[in-house]
C-alpha cells in the first residue's frame, strides 16, 4: 500500500488506498490476530474492504501491504476463499520464486569479495544494478557498465543505484544534501549513538560516512528498506531488507535479531528511529508497525525506564498531522522543510517549489531541535520552539500557527489563524478560499458535520458502522454535490473523499504559494 510522494497528479487521483484497476475505494481493516493473513512475496497481506457506491461491501479481501498496483503484485484472496492443497502449495512455490536471487549472506559474500579486486576491475552494471564480479563480466557485456567503482562510490549507493521512482511501490525520493546533512546534525547534537534508518537509504549512508570520517561521532546505523539492491553493500548488521507496511523481515528470524539487537543494546539507550515512508498511503499500517518496533526496544528496558518512549523521527506531510498524533499524541510537527533531490516539487530551488510541504514528527521536545536561523527559522520564545520566519505567534491563539511557511491570518469569527488566502464567508460561517462555492462540500468532519476536526478525529465515532451510517445520510444529503468527486461514476468511500478533498486543498495551496 505504498503510496506516492510525487505531485499534485497523483495526490489528486489517489484515494485512500485506491488500487489503479479497481473502481471504488477500499478500506484496510486491522485483521483478527486469531486468523493470520495469506502470504504474498511480500510478507503477510493486508485485509481490505471494497467500497462502492458509497456502501461499504460485504465480502472482505486480503492483497498486498506494499504495492498499490496489481501490476508490482497481483495477489488476491476473499477472505472467506478456501484454497486447495495444490493451490496453496503453487502460491508458496511462486512466493519462493520472487524472492531475490540472492541471499543476503551470498551478498555479503559478493560484497567482501568485491572490494578485495583492484580499482581496474570494479564494475557496476546500470542496467542490472549490480556490482559485478569478473565471473559475471560476460552476461553483462551488453549493458551499460560503470568501471573504476571505487570506496567512495561504494559508500554512497544511493548516488550509484537510480531512485525507484515508482509510485505505487517504492516512492524513493532521496534527502536534498542540506536536509541530510541538517538531520545527522542534528542526531549528532541529541546525543544518539543508534539510528535505526526505516526507508532512509541516504541518511543511514550518510551517518555512516560521517562516523567513518570522524571519530567523535561514531554513530551507528541500521537501515531497513524494501529495496532489495542496497544488501549488495552492506553486512548483515546494518541493512534488512523489510516491508514497513507489515514489519516483515525477509530474511526471517536471523534479521529480526539483528534489529532487536540493535534496538536494545545499551540497555535501549541512546537509540532513535528515523523514518521517512512512501507518503499518501495508509498512516495507521504505518503507525502498527512502528509500534512493533516500540515494543521490541520497550523489551530491553529496565522496569523503572517503563515511562520512557522510543525516540521517533517521522518525516511526512504536514496535512497528515491529524492522522499521524491520532496514533502518536505524544508527537508534535517541527516546522523544518525537508528537502528532497529527485522531486520536481519538494525541493528548493530554481526548478522546484519553494516550499516543502514535508515535516519531521517527533517526541522529543521541540525547544530541544534547534533549526538553522540561516535557512529562515527563528525561536518563539512564548511557544519554545523553532518556527519558519514567516510563522508568526498569534496572540489570540497563544501559538505560532501557520503550518505551511506562510504567515496565516487570525481570523475573529472562527476563533482561529487561517490560512492567508482565505476569507471568512458570512454564508458558510467560516472561512474558505474567495472563489469557493456556497454550497460546495463543507469543510468539516464527514461523520457530524462540525467544522472543528475532520472524520478521523470525531468524537462521534464509535464504530464503523456508525460512521458509515452517518456517512451515507450525508452522502444522501449531499450527493449532487458529491459527484465532484467520484470517479466513473462510483461514490469513493468517506475517508478518501475527505482525505482527497484535504490533499488538494493542500496540493492547490502548495502550488499558489
Ligand atoms: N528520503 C529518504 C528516502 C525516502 S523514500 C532518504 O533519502 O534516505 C522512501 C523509502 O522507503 C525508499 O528507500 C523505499 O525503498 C522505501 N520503501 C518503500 N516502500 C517500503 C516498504 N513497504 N517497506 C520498507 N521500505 C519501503
Ligand atoms: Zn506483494
Ligand atoms: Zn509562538
Ligand atoms: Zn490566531
Ligand atoms: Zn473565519
């Protein structure tokens, strides 16, 4: 269920877990612990709901956590589906088949081996994305082959390999150097020891660059990413292959240890996680998962730390806020921009925006993450912690309140800062874009109506059920106006449709600023 991190085409056409192929939204459910799901080459599926017509269908299906697109893996089971014998046992024998040809220690083999020949016979072919050794020189022949790979190039492989650019699986976009450079920094000036890298291929090179080139700080990375190519050069001990989307370690239980380990050495002292997910997908898959890893560090600690959290650093949209301190209310959005290198628009720059609309959650203190004043923050006193210049603290609200960079506006009628480019609208009651229509789709929540929080934070919800109850007398009431945002004529379910309506408020946003 990876989603895109990509513009605002995918952001726009993106529901909530939406598969390309299918037509009406679908919905992932957590699963009873009590029936384990089907594998796919991907570890445990996820359970999901198809949504059409604005109803939530009855038969539930599983298909896979980490690839939106049937065509990245088509695995598809109903839920009450009885498989044969054979059936099963073809599904295990092709499970086996995608995995890579490889295993990690043939790799770590491959790696060590590598690095014994002379600069002369050092070749990384681009085609295949491979370091080759001198056997495998012939069956590239044709490719297109980097010579001469030398010790540097080998410690930064995410320069060597291409980002996986592909939305619905991998969404490799890598740290611009200054938003790399400021989080080692940063860790550096915390005091961690540990960072456990979950899909941030970047940082962990960079981290360990750094603790190779200078003595001071010697910290220690783990990466975990689903991107098979990076074990080509790393050992064991510092990369897994993993799928976040259900904390599965493809190499089973030897790699599961290594992450334990790491996690609680030192008694769970001095370690943080860093994270920086494929985003627009399933936060709560996310939020699980992180959890488990939560755990597993909870596990090494002694009784009386029991009060203690697992340092987290989560990089993400600022419009998944909401969502994000839902599972995680102990969490609070940094106002740092971080910057990416292969992105059209999250990057500084001439081409790019130059605004970021990616955040850092995190429960450590703010007033403890110092950002740079000479990239344009500065220190709130009153809030005690660093804000974007343009953030300016609100008197009213007792906060420095923008989100996005911009200085946003107190506005009296609805008792809190808005956004620059809004308005209040006497009709509406609230504030809106100047062009907005009277009657469009109110802002508010889906499930009550109010405008003070959205579906996913109403109090009103108790169950399922409930909510798809209201939202379907909702939808009644406003299904003219709802057309808008149906695809092929199929209603989308609640979540996405407020979800779709918040990104593209903010992918708008982010484009008129
Ligand atoms: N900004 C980061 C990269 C973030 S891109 C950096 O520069 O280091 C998202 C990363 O998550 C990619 O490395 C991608 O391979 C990885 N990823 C995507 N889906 C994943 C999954 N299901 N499980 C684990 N990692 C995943
Ligand atoms: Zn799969
Ligand atoms: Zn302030
Ligand atoms: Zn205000
Ligand atoms: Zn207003």
């Amino acid at each position: 269920m990876a989603a895109p991190r990509d513009g605002l085409g995918a952001v726009e056409t993106e529901g909530n877990g939406g598969r390309s192929e299918s037509s009406g939204a679908e919905v992932v459910l957590s699963s009873d612990p009590a029936t384990p799901a089907p594998l796919c080459p991907h570890g445990p599926t996820l359970l999901f709901v198809k949504v059409s017509q604005g109803r939530e269908g009855t038969r539930r299906f599983y298909a896979c956590s980490a690839c939106r697109d049937r065509k990245d893996c088509n695995f598809f089971q109903w839920e009450d589906e009885k498989l044969s014998g054979a059936r099963l046992a073809a599904r295990e024998a092709y499970n086996r088949r995608c995995q890579p040809p490889l295993s990690r220690t043939q790799c770590v083999e491959r790696y060590l081996k590598f690095i014994e020949l002379p600069l002369s016979q050092r070749k990384f072919c681009q085609r295949c994305q491979q370091l080759l050794l001198p056997d495998d020189w012939e069956k590239h022949g044709e490719h297109q082959v980097v010579g001469d790979v030398s010790l540097t190039q080998l410690k930064r492989p995410s320069r060597l390999l291409y980002p996986l650019e592909n939305k619905k699986t991998n969404a490799q976009y890598l740290f611009a150097d200054r938003s790399c450079q400021f989080l080692v920094d940063l860790l550096s000036t915390l005091g961690f020891r540990r960072v456990l890298c979950v899909g941030t291929p970047r940082l962990h090179e960079l981290i360990r660059l750094k603790a190779s080139g200078d003595k001071k700080s010697n910290i220690k990375s783990l990466l975990l990413d689903i991107d098979f190519r990076y074990s080509q050069f790393y050992m064991e001990d510092s990369f897994c292959h993993y799928n976040m989307f259900n904390h599965h370690f493809f190499d089973g239980k030897a790699a599961l240890e290594v992450c334990r380990t790491f996690l609680q050495e030192d008694k769970g002292e001095g370690v943080i996680m860093v994270t920086d997910p494929p985003f627009g997908g399933l936060v709560e898959p996310l939020a699980v998962t992180f959890k488990k890893l939560i755990a597993m560090w909870k596990e090494g600690q002694s009784q009386d730390n029991s009060h203690k959290e697992l340092p987290i650093f989560w990089i993400f949209p600022y419009f998944f806020e909401s969502r994000i301190c839902q599972f995680f209310p102990s969490f609070c959005m940094l106002d740092y921009q971080v910057d990416y290198d292969n992105h059209a628009l999250y990057k500084h720059g001439k081409t790019g925006r130059k605004q970021s609309p990616v955040r850092i959650f995190t429960n450590i203190p703010p007033n403890k993450i110092i950002l740079p004043i000479e990239e344009g923050y500065r220190f709130c006193p009153l809030c005690q912690r660093y804000v974007s210049l343009e953030n300016q603290h609100c008197e009213h609200c007792n906060s420095c309140t923008s989100k996005d960079g911009r200085k946003w506006n107190h506005c009296f009628f609805c008792k809190k800062c808005v956004k620059p480019s809004w308005i209040h609208c006497s009709i509406c009651n609230h504030c809106a874009l100047p062009d907005h229509s009277c009657e469009g789709p109110k802002d508010g929540c889906f499930v009550c109506g109010e405008l003070d929080h959205k579906r996913s934070t109403c109090p009103n919800i108790s169950t399922s059920k409930k909510v798809n109850k209201a939202v379907r007398k909702k939808k009644q009431r406003k299904s003219n106006k709802m057309k808008m945002e149906t695809t092929k004529g199929q209603s989308m379910n609640h979540t996405s449709v407020t979800r779709k309506k918040e990104r593209r408020e903010t992918a708008h946003q982010y484009l008129c600023s």
